[in-house]
C-alpha cells in the first residue's frame, strides 16, 4: 500500500482525507477544520496540526469561504480520493485474508459485536470526549468490568 499512496502519504494523513468524505457524504461538503475535529471527536488544534499534514500531502485543499473571506474550508482533491480508494481496497483485502477460514456464524458474530463495540464508542465520545482525550475517562468503568486499559 505504502507504494501506491507514495512515501509523502502517512496514516494521518488518510485519517483527515476519510473524516472529509465522511463530512461530504453527510451533506457537508466542505467543512472547515472546527466541523473536522468535531467528525473526529478531537481538539480543532490538533485537527489543524493533522490537516496541515494532509495539504503537505495533496490530499486536501483549503477552499475560501464564499460568504466570509475569513475563512476557509477543506475540500478532498483527487489524490486524496485515489488515496482512499487504494487504502479501501487495501483493507478489504486484508480483512478478506484474515477471516478467510472463518464461517457464515462467525462473520455474523464480529458484525454483531463490532457493532456494538462501535456504538459504545461513539457514546463514549459524545458523552465525555474531553476526559477520552486526555486518557482519563471511563477508567472506572474499566476497573468495574474487571479490566485493565
């Protein structure tokens, strides 16, 4: 994968470029960093340090506010949809190898799971992302469930 997204592209990078289209999918197409960081439940000062890594990379681009000039929105470019199709196919290959042995039962039990694992993540975040970013929130309820983080 590393060869096809090129040595400029890291993780983060495709991290910022997926939040974008999400944002786009869900009806915002250009969002600004503040609509960014919130998609991504972190600080917009860290969403801003990721982002500038993403422009270095091509993958986004800084579009000015029509209505404010002071302003900007990010916008996907075409490199950074070609990023994330490579990085798509890349993981539906993966997870198609991992789980190749697995039965019908067993996928259906990891969606089941992961599902649910996912919306208790979501809540996590929606309910105390300060406490989540800064490693100190649900500890408790780890220590509850007899679990170490």
């Amino acid at each position: 994968m590393r060869q096809k997204l090129g040595p400029s592209v890291n993780l983060t990078d495709i991290a910022v470029a997926d939040a974008l289209q999400e944002l786009a999918d869900a009806g915002e197409p250009q969002p600004t960093i503040g609509e960014m960081a919130e998609r991504l439940g972190i600080e917009p000062s860290r969403a801003s340090r990721m982002t500038a890594g993403a422009l270095r990379a091509g993958l986004v681009k800084r579009v000015a506010s029509q209505s404010d000039g002071r302003r900007s929105h990010l916008s996907i470019t075409a490199k950074g949809l070609r990023a994330l199709e490579t990085t798509r196919k890349f993981r539906m290959a993966f997870f198609a190898q991992l789980m190749a042995e697995w039965s019908d039962q067993d996928f259906v039990e990891f969606a089941e799971l992961l599902i649910r694992f996912t919306d208790s993540l979501v809540n996590v975040f929606s309910t105390n992302a300060s406490q989540v970013a800064a490693g100190g929130a649900n500890e408790e309820s780890c220590k509850a469930k007899g679990r170490s983080r």
